[in-house]
C-alpha cells in the first residue's frame, strides 16, 4: 500500500497550468487566423448554406379564418 507522495499545491498548479494552455490553444485557434482564412471559412459556410437551404421545399400555409 505503499504510493506515491504527492505535493497536493503543485499538483493544483500544474493542473491550473494544463488547463490555461489548453483554453489558450483553443482561443488561438479561434482568434489567431489571418483574414484569408477567415474569409475562406466564411465562404465555404455559406457555400454549404445554399447547398442545404436548395433542397428545403416550401409548402404553402392553409389559413383556416
């Protein structure tokens, strides 16, 4: 039964460390692309928009007044 001691602050610390960097690389990802890309994702978004809104079918409304 014997473990390992484990200093429990900087356990906290690193886990605290582990988490703002993943945050960071998700904000970098997010926040950290150049207008081209920006511009390419948002084309493409509305590209597959058209595309899904092409094959909606209207139905006219029956008013029953």
């Amino acid at each position: 039964m014997s473990g390992d001691v484990v200093n429990l602050r900087q356990f906290r610390k690193q886990k605290a460390r582990s988490e703002k960097e993943k945050q960071a690389e998700q904000k970098r990802a997010a926040f950290g692309r150049t207008k081209a890309e920006k511009t390419l994702t948002r084309a493409l978004n509305e590209k597959a928009q058209k595309s899904l809104d092409q094959g909606h079918i209207e139905r006219p409304d029956d008013d029953k007044d």
